[in-house]
C-alpha cells in the first residue's frame, strides 16, 4: 500500500532583493495510511506552506510531493481528501446548512440528507439554520470539520484545528478526529497544541525554518524523562552554578525550580543545592513530554544555526543598534 | 458547469449583501428619484435633460458598482482563505475565476435592472414617456450599459488576479475612462502620419489594446427624440459580439495568470 503523503527533498522558495528564501528546505516526509500524523513547529516553520504545496494550492520550487500516491495538486486528489484551513472564514450570509450545500455542490453532491447527518455528526442539527455569522469560532470550526467530511475522503488535512477553542470546544474537536481514525481515515494535524498532539497522534514531525529537526513515533521519541528539583532559600547566584546543557533553572523569592533531562544526575544536583544553602522540597521525576520534545529539538536546531529561543544573537543584537 | 454556477451563485448572494455596494446603489436610486426636480435647473429642453441626467447617473453608478464589486472579489478570498477550501475541492481554477465573473455580473446586473426599473417608473409616474415603444427604446440603453459593465467588470478581474486592490481601481477606472473619453483621441493619432512614430506607436497600442467604452454609449437616440439608430439590431448585436470576444479574451489572461499565481 502506498504512502498516504510522501515529500523527497521538498524544496520552496521565494525571491527577495536579498536572494532567494527558503520556506521548506529539503523536506522528506512519510506519512502512513491510516494513522494521525502531527506536523509540528514554530511559526513561520513552513507548516502552512508544505500543506499549501500537498494539496496544490501553490507550487514547489524543487522536489517532489506525492498525495496518495499521485503527485500533489492532481484534481483527482482533492476528491479523496480534505483540508480545514487555520481560521477558517465561510461566508457568513449563508447558514450552516447552505454551506454545506455549497461546499457539496462543489463535489457534485446533491444530498441534502447527507448534509444534514453531517451536521448532526459536529452537534450542529440544530443550529443548521442559523446564519454563520452567529456561530461562535467552536461552532464554525465544527461547520469546517463536517464540510471536510462531505466527500468521505481518505486523508484529512486539519491547520491548527483546535487554535483558539474553548476547552470543551477542545474535548469535542479532538474527539471528532480520534473518531476518523477509528473510521480508517488519514489525519495530518498541523498544530501548536501539543497535549492534544500527545494525545492523539501516532506519529510526528517536527519541523524547524522550513528544515525537519525530529520525525517518528511518539512513543519512540518520547523515550526518556525528566527530573524536576524544587529547594528554597536559594541565592540569586546559584542560578548561574547550575544552568547547563538541557538544563532550565528558575528562582523567584529564593524558590528555585531545576528542570533536567533524567540522564543527568539528579543526586549532584541535589548536593550543589544542598551545599549553597538551599533547602530541598521535591525531586520529581516525569514521563518526557512532547513539549520537551519540541523545545529540545527546536532549541538544539536554533542553537546550530545560531539562534536562541527568546533571545537574539550578537549579530542580531549589532543589526538593531 | 455545476461547479461554476454554484461558485457564482454564493458570489451573487454574497455581493447583494455588501454594505458598499448597497450604499452606492442606494445613491444611485435617490438621485434617479430626485433627478426631476433637478431638470429646472437646466436651461435646455426638459425631457432631453431629465433622460440624459437619469441614465447618466445609471452609467456612472453602474461603473462604480463594476469596478468596487470586482476588484476586492480574488483579494478578499485569498485574505479570507475561502479559496483554500474552495481549491481544495476538485474545483479547477479557471473554474473559479469564471464562477467568481459570472456572479459579479449577475449581481451587476440585478442591481442595473433596479435601478433601470426606478427610472422607467419615474418616467410613467411623472408622464415624461409616450406609450410602449418609447419605453422600449429607454429600456434598451441600460441594456447596452449593461454590456459595457460586463466588460468592465471582466477588465477588473483580469486585474484582480494580480494587482492589489487599491491598483486595480485605478487600472479598471483608467482603462475606462480612457476607453470611454479617449479613444477616438487616440484613434487620430494612431491615423496621424506627421506624428513622431514611437508617439503613433504608442497611441495605436493604447487604440488597438483598450476595449472601446465609448461604442456602448447608444443613449443619444433615447435622450433626442427624432434620432433614430439604422440597423438597430444588428448594431446591438454587433456591440454584443465585440464585448463577448473582449470579455473571453480578458478572462483567458486571467486564467493563465491565476493559474500560475501562489495564493
């Protein structure tokens, strides 16, 4: 069985006075049929524009993409796959049922019924009949998600599909798309959400200014898990002592919060708090989080290309002055 | 074709539903209402003005709905990311584009038909018409109008596919007026054998690209009675034809522009 999404050195760029700026750089991505694939990163990673590129919306500069097995932007594609942009705007004339109708009539399908189960599915029966322009942001992002169902596809592009909800909102969205999946739908998520990312997702990619940083099963990548050391009484300098490597350190009041990959070791952590002055309250190992995952691998790949994460280079700091 | 008319019609919906255009309509319709009492400020004949005024204000509301409706249409979608949807879908985008014109038009052409009934009204209500025939021959230059509008409006959107819209208005209005005043200004010099020949160049260029506005201004027989059009049919046929093959040719461009356009 093919790939349901499949990039080899993935390439887009756009031309500047300053020469040629890479969005995507050489992006190899697999994505299995069936599974819920994450698509992570920063903003302005180039998330957008690689699902731009899958479904045809704009071009590659090099590279190839291939959707279900044919190249990308093939318009028999788009008959087996969907896509929920970030913030999705419907016309706000129309209600939800017309809506539905419209983005229908698009496929060739006459089926009222049809549109009308679908919006029963995202508990929207009984608001069909309302303009959109009274729905709250959970309600047109259900709208969204059963006009993303109307032509049963195979693979389902979701941007950010829970951004901005509220939590219950939240619960109802993320279990829609625990629901494709048990129906045998592909589900590529491009999210900043990362406990809903955790949660639901098999499998994930990571991507970093255009350029994936990490890539593979959640439960592989999350291998791993971190310590976290609380004392008081701390001082101020001690912060400085024990920063390091994958190493965050905190202090508000003489509280200091360490938190550290559980390959180091804790027990020398505790006597350099210990020998400062600080008083130890907890030492808490945890499971590794995607949340870690991320800062690490999007740290590490800024702290290559010579970038810090809330800080600015020397360079950086020069150009502003 | 169902994908088309399907985009054209939520156009359709959507475009009666704008404030700006509603609100330039309505200008329109109150000063067709008003345009009577206005005639007393004219020395000339009384029907002469009030027929030349009412399907002045006609023309120029019809234009300024044309080129507003039009220009903020491809924009607004990308801004709005409706068209991310939409192209998602097996919907092609010269599909789009169509589907996007011929909603435009329609609801031109709604508004226009308004506007052309408020003005036939007034003229029943207040006696300036005798009989059917003459209302006819009025009836028939909002029509004409109608066309000129249509190939504005396809002139904007070929536009729209890739200049913003605040450019696009000024390019749309520009070749309006430049094919409504100037073409036959640009036509002697095109003719004109003593002229530098880049000047002649540039002014056949400019004859020979720009659609010709002004032939659609058929409103002289209705406002001067006594003047009759020869061959009127042919003559409206022929306007027809030659907006038909400059709206195709406009939207063609439009296509392989759009097509090749990262939105």
């Amino acid at each position: 069985m093919s790939l349901a999404i499949e990039t080899r050195k993935l390439v887009k760029s756009y031309k500047s006075r300053s020469g040629p700026i890479s969005v995507v750089s050489n992006l190899d991505l697999q994505v299995e049929p069936g599974e819920i694939f994450g698509f992570l990163g920063p903003n302005g990673a180039g998330k957008t524009t690689t699902i731009k590129i899958l479904l045809g919306i704009i071009y590659q500069t090099t590279g190839d993409a291939y959707v279900l097995g044919k190249e990308a932007g093939d318009i028999e594609i788009h008959k087996q796959v969907s896509y929920l942009p970030e913030k999705p705007y419907y016309y706000e004339h129309m209600t939800g049922f017309e809506i539905m109708q419209f983005y229908a009539s698009l496929f060739g399908i006459r089926d009222a019924d049809k549109c009308k189960k679908l919006l029963d599915r995202v508990n929207l029966g009984n608001d069909m009949n309302r303009p959109i322009s009274q729905y709250s942001k959970g309600m047109q992002q259900r709208v969204g998600l059963a006009q993303s169902l109307l032509n049963d596809p195979q693979l389902l592009f979701l941007d950010e599909p829970t951004g901005g909800l509220d939590p219950i909102a939240h619960i109802e969205i993320r279990d829609l798309i625990l629901q494709f999946r048990d129906e045998g739908k592909t589900v590529f998520i491009s999210s900043h959400e990362l406990s809903d990312v955790e949660r639901i997702c098999d499998r994930v990619a990571i991507i970093n200014k255009g350029e994936i940083v990490s890539q593979g099963r959640l439960e592989e990548l999350l291998i791993g898990g971190r310590i976290e050391i609380t004392a008081n009484n701390c001082p101020d300098t001690l912060v400085a002592q024990l920063r390091g490597e994958d190493t965050m350190v905190s202090i508000n009041h003489g509280r200091i919060i360490v938190d550290m990959p559980d390959s180091h070791s804790a027990d020398a952590m505790v006597k350099k708090i210990s020998a400062s002055g600080g008083e130890i309250v907890s030492v808490i190992p945890r499971r590794k989080r995607l949340e870690d995952l991320f800062l690490e691998a999007v740290g590490e790949d800024n702290r290559a290309k010579g970038r810090q994460i809330g800080s600015m280079t020397e360079k950086e700091e020069g150009d502003l002055s | 074709m169902s994908v088309i008319l399907s985009i054209a019609k939520t156009t359709l919906g959507e475009a009666i539903r704008r404030k700006v255009l509603l609100v330039i309509l309505l200008i329109g319709v109150l000063f067709l209402a008003i345009a009577p009492a206005l005639e007393a400020l004219s020395p000339r004949q009384e029907l002469t003005v009030l027929r030349a005024l009412t399907l002045g204000i006609i023309q120029l509301t019809s234009a300024v709905i044309a080129v507003v409706l039009t220009v903020y249409m491809i924009p607004n979608e990308i801004e709005r990311r409706t068209i991310y949807t939409i192209l998602s879908k097996p919907v092609r985008r010269w599909q789009f584009l169509i589907g996007k014109y011929l909603g435009a038009v329609s609801a031109l052409g709604l508004m226009m038909a308004l506007m052309t009934g408020i003005m036939l009204l007034v003229f029943v209500v207040l006696r300036k018409i005798e009989g059917p025939a003459e209302l006819m021959m009025i009836a028939k230059v909002p029509f004409a109008f109608f066309i000129q509008m249509s190939l504005l409006a396809a002139v904007s959107v070929f536009f729209s596919t890739f200049a913003s819209p605040i450019v696009n208005f000024f390019l749309s209005g520009g070749v309006y007026l430049v094919g409504t005043l100037f073409d036959s200004f640009f036509k002697v010099l095109s003719e004109n054998s003593t002229l530098n020949p880049l000047v002649k160049f540039m002014a056949t260029v400019i004859h020979v690209i720009v659609p010709n506005f002004q032939s659609f201004n058929v409103q002289n027989s209705a406002i001067n009675p006594g003047q009759q059009i020869q061959a009127e049919g042919l003559m409206y046929l022929g306007l027809s034809g030659y907006a038909v093959t400059y709206i195709a040719i406009l939207l063609i461009l439009g296509i392989i522009v759009f097509e090749y356009r990262e939105v």
